[in-house]
C-alpha cells in the first residue's frame, strides 16, 4: 500500500513539473487572441509563469544538479567580468537569462517519467496550436498582430515536435495530418528558420525509425516528392508571380513567403538575394569578423559584440552562434564547440530511445535557430537543450 501511495505521488508530481514546463513555454502563446482585444492582458502571461516557478519551487526545491550548472555559469561571468570589466554582460546578458534559458533549464532538469512528460506536451501542444489558429484568423481578418513572424515561427516549431515526436511513437495518420498543416502554417505567417527546424527534425525522425513503413515514406518521396519539388524551383519566377499579390497586399502577413520571393527572384542570383532579405544581418555577420580580426583573434568576452544601425538600435550579439563564439572565446572558439559536441555526443549515446530522439530534435530546433537568430546565452530552446543533456528522464521499456 505504501509503495502504491509512493507511485501515485511520484506520478502526480511528474505530471505536474511537465505541466509546469509547458505552461511556461506556452501561455504567451495562448493567451495571444486575448491580447489581440487589449495588451492588458499580457499581465497573465507574468501571474501564470512567476505562479509557475513559485509552486515548481515548493514541490521541487532546488536540485544539486541545477546548482551545479548554476555554479558554472555564475563562474565563467565572474571570469569574464575580471578579464573584461564589461558590466553588459550582467545587465544585457546575465539578468535577463534568469527569465528566459536558465527558467527553462531548471524546470527541464524538474522532469521526471518522459512518457508523462511527452503526453503533456502533446496535449498543452494542440492546445496552443487552437489558440494560435484563433489568433490568426483574427490577424488575417483584423490585421492586428500581438507577436511577431519570430515568436509564430518559435511557437509553431515547438508545437510540431510535440505532435512529431507523438507521430512518431503511436503512428497516427491525424498527427501526419497536423504536421503537414502546421509546416503550411509556419511557411505563410512565420520566419525561414522555422522551416528550416521543422524540415530537420521532419528528416531525422523519418530516417531514424528502420521500418517497412520508411521504405513506403521514402519511396513516396523519391517519387512524388522530389519532382514536384524540382519543378517548383525550375518555375520558382513563375510560381512567385502566382503568389504575387498576395504578397504584394499582405507583405507583413505573409512574411516567409516574402522573404523566398526576394531571396530566389533577385536578378543577381540567390545569394545576393539572400543578403537581400537577411534583414540586415549580413551588417551583423561583417561586424563580427571584424571585431575578431580587430581583437587578434583573442577573447572579446559575453558582451565583445557590439553594432549600433543607423537608427541607433545596439545589437548585442551577432545573431549567429558560430560568431557569437568567435566574437565570445576568440581562438578557443573551435575548441569550445568541439567540447560542447563532444559533451552532447556523450550523453546522447547513453541515453534510451525514447529520451534520445526527443534530445536529437531540441537539438536541431536550438541549433538551427541560434544560426540565425538569438544568442546561446539567452535562448530557452537552448536551456532546454542542456536541460536535456543532463537530466535522467525516466522512461518504460516500450518503444
């Protein structure tokens, strides 16, 4: 009977930590309809996370295993700060990544059973995907918008690894279904990256599952697939004059869709067109060599990015990770990602199945977008990365 109560509390507290987490990572997104009537309603956003985090605090504590990260980090801005003397790096970096990476850190490291955990996300994920159909139904209608293309593209991602992973595990036809819907989704109202991460993740599931079911997906590729996306890129011009008014009339909307117009219709080939439509990140991109070059190619530190626009906005980080490392460790860069892959390596070999696929696509997802967008310090898909890593999800024998 004691063993019996001792399961069942352990399971209620598993379900709660993973409902903890998506709350987290959801409720911006679901309360986004509501913030369409009134901005007022972004206090929600703040009641439910710091709810969130206080209850998460008296059912879990603080582990040893978040301390020790803690630990970690809290040293290297105290090294940073000595060599430096760069005070950014508290105020712009360190502060803010309390609310952001190092949140999702703690209540990743919080999970326990994976199997409640992706039954949660699963759920809280069509869930969210309801609210944001809403929002966009009303955004389309009204033009209101209470996100940006960034933050549809982010939420859209998460929700399709959830589905994805679901897809995955029980096969169902539905869920193949949403998929393809949600990469329509993310392809008309959100940004490039978010393809890119979906795709990923897309390619790597199907070609890790070995299965007489493969065969049939990639069959079905080779032959349906490929040729019609073959002709879609021989008749790109013709494909983006169909598409052009709407492009034209809803520029903001249909924000993707605009930016592979500009990148695969330039006259001077795909990469001026790319540079085109980066937003002005290549800006970015040629002042972080710069600063590289400059420092001799030593340590610049947490906040040695720096780009002022003509506007006067500062940028902070290079928006790539490859040369936000450069600009952070200098020379050490190549070594320190070479030890994070290795690290990463490591602990993915250990792992079972189930909790090694799920670790395989945050990775993708965080990787890919900090290629173009963010900083490692700040991204939470990145802090649920290393969360991943270090934890022990525990998980049932099945498959």
């Amino acid at each position: 009977m004691n063993e019996y109560k001792m399961s069942k509390v352990n399971t209620n507290k598993s379900m709660f930590n993973s409902k903890i987490w998506c709350l987290i990572i959801y409720i911006q997104y679901m309360t986004l309809p509501l913030k369409q009537v009134s901005s007022r309603f972004v206090i929600l956003d703040f009641l439910v996370v710091g709810a969130g985090i206080i209850l998460s605090l008296l059912v879990n504590g603080v582990s040893k295993k978040f301390l020790k990260y803690l630990l970690i980090i809290l040293i290297v801005y105290l090294i940073d700060f000595l060599l430096f003397r760069n005070t950014t790096s508290i105020s712009f970096f360190l502060i803010p990544m309390i609310k952001s990476s190092l949140l999702m850190l703690y209540c990743t490291l919080s999970l326990d059973k994976l199997d409640d955990f992706e039954s949660v996300y699963y759920k809280y994920s069509l869930m969210t995907l309801c609210s944001v159909l809403v929002y966009l139904a009303i955004y389309i209608t009204t033009g209101i918008s209470a996100t940006s293309h960034m933050g549809i593209g982010n939420v859209l991602t998460f929700i399709f690894i959830a589905i994805l992973i679901n897809q995955y595990r029980f096969n169902k036809r539905l869920d193949f279904v949403l998929l393809l819907v949600i990469i329509a989704l993310t392809l008309f109202f959100a940004n490039r990256m978010a393809i890119i991460s979906e795709l990923s993740c897309f390619l790597f599931v199907v070609n890790y599952k070995k299965s007489l079911n493969l065969i049939v997906k990639r069959v079905f590729i080779l032959i349906v697939a490929v040729p019609c996306f073959a002709l879609l890129i021989t008749n790109l011009d013709k494909f983006f004059m169909l598409i052009s008014p709407l492009i034209d009339t809803n520029g903001e909307m249909y924000y993707s869709l605009m930016k592979f117009q500009r990148m695969f219709t330039n006259s001077d080939g795909i990469f001026a067109g790319l540079i085109q439509s980066s937003s002005g990140r290549n800006l970015l991109y040629d002042q972080a060599l710069l600063l590289f070059k400059e420092s001799s190619f030593f340590p610049r530190g947490i906040a040695g990015f720096y780009y002022q626009d003509v506007s006067g906005y500062i940028f902070r980080y290079p928006h790539n990770i490859f040369l936000e490392m450069l600009t952070t460790f200098g020379f050490l860069a190549p070594l320190v990602f070479v030890m994070f892959i290795a690290y990463s390596s490591i602990r993915i070999s250990k792992m079972k199945n189930q909790q090694k696929i799920l670790t395989i696509v945050f990775f993708i997802f965080s990787i890919t977008k900090l290629l173009a967008s963010s900083s490692f310090w700040l991204a939470p898909s990145f802090g649920i990365l290393i969360g991943l890593l270090g934890s022990n999800l525990r998980e049932s024998d099945k498959v």
